[in-house]
C-alpha cells in the first residue's frame, strides 16, 4: 500500500471517528452519560480489607517480591487503620453510557464497533471529570489544581480510582459490594450473575485521596491467599477461583 493511500484511509478514518463522536456527544452526553457516587464515611482500613459503611470489602495484597525490596502494596494501605481510631473517607462511584448506545448501527459492524469503543470512552471520561470535582470541591484537598489535559493524561494529581477488574482490583465480584453500597439501578446498570456490568459502557471503583496512592498490579497470588480471601468474601474457593484465575 503506497503513501497516499494510507493517507487516504487514515483521514477517512478520522473524520468518520469525528463524525461518529459528534453525533454521541450531541445525543448522550448529558443526557445518557450517568454517573453515581458516595462518600464513604468513616472508612478505616483493618488489615487487607476496607470497612465502607459498616460493611467489609475484602481486597488483595502483591505476593510476588520486588526486585528493589519495595513493600507489598494493598489498596488498604492508603487509609487509615483501624487501630489509629481515626476514621477516614473513600469515595465509591459507577459511571455508564446508556445501554441504547449498544444498539446503534446494528446492521454495520464497522460502525458499532467504533461506537462501543467510543462509549466505553464516555464513560471514562465522566469518572475523570467526577475524579476532579471531589479533588477539587467535594472533598476540595486540591481546590487550586489546574492541570493541563496532558498533566491529567499523566495522572499527575493527588489520589487514585481504581476501577473494578484493573489490576490493583482485579476481582469482577466485588461489583456486588459495590452494588449493595451505591444501589447502581439508579442509573441504569445491572450486573449478571458472575458480575459483570451491562450495559457494556460501565466502571465504577474506589476513590483514595492519600498523597502517597499509586496505582499497582496485585500480580500473581499464593493459594494461602487465596483461601483467606475467599473466607473474607463469605465465598467458596472454587468460586473465587473463577475471578481471580488471571492471577493464580
């Protein structure tokens, strides 16, 4: 394929992806786009799980030892324990693109593809611009943030939000935690019966303030872990085994 032609191809793409992001934002932003949150106060960390309202949320710890030494991390590290008897505050949140999306030129592949991808991308994007509203007002630890659009590619602002299934959060059942918490029909979302999140355009995570909160992989764990954490969660197992099978 010579130049031109892929010069061709690549602008046709482009504004075929422009014309298609037009047509949402114009459509669904604001209109479909939804986004739940809670702050979850007091939230105090007792040992590798969170206790968000009264409730536990199990989480998991990196097994496999650093080159360098470094500890292994847990999400619960970046909130206050429960021995300190200083409550702290973890943000909960679900974001989704409404579930018509999804139905969007269902006779052309090409363009419903783009259009989910696109979507997931929606729903991104109402998390980072929640993500900046508690920085910045709710919780308001960085009322005099103004970072550039790159700086925020860069994550160069204080706090994480792990979503579910990312690697520093990889087990798809705690939706249900989650659910129980936020009540997430209210904006359209309902889960399967292995958890996943319809419609497809979903995310919803925790929020960690703490200066110190990086993102992490928990990586590969021990079978002595893996039956603590399926005690913690009240599960078999062979149940737990079927979320967590990417890091046994």
């Amino acid at each position: 394929m010579n130049k031109k032609l892929k010069d061709i191809l690549s602008t046709s793409l482009y504004l075929l992806i422009v014309l298609v992001m037009t047509f949402l934002v114009v459509t669904y932003v604001g209109q479909r786009t939804k986004v739940i949150g809670s702050s979850m106060s007091p939230t105090l960390a007792d040992g590798d799980n969170l206790i968000l309202d009264g409730k536990l949320f199990p989480l998991l710890r990196q097994q496999i030892p650093h080159p360098d030494g470094s500890p292994f991390l847990c999400l619960s590290d970046f909130v206050r324990p429960l021995s300190s008897g200083i409550p702290d505050t973890v943000g909960i949140f679900a974001a989704s693109c409404d579930g018509e999306v999804e139905l969007l030129y269902e006779n052309d592949t090409y363009k419903r593809m783009l259009v989910q991808t696109l979507a997931d991308r929606l729903a991104e994007a109402a998390t980072e611009k929640m993500h900046e509203y508690v920085r910045k007002v709710a919780w308001g630890y960085a009322k005099d943030e103004n970072l550039s659009i790159p700086d925020l590619l860069r994550e160069k602002f204080q706090g994480i939000r792990p979503a579910v299934g990312y690697p520093s959060l990889p087990d798809q059942s705690v939706n249900f935690l989650l659910n129980d918490l936020l009540h997430m029909e209210q904006i359209g979302i309902t889960l399967t019966e292995n958890g996943a999140m319809r419609p497809h355009a979903t995310v919803c995570g925790l929020i960690l303030a703490h200066p110190a909160a990086r993102y992490f992989a928990v990586g590969k764990i021990g079978n002595d872990q893996l039956e603590d954490y399926a005690r913690r969660r009240k599960m078999s197992v062979k149940e737990i085994r079927k979320f967590l099978a990417a890091n046994l």
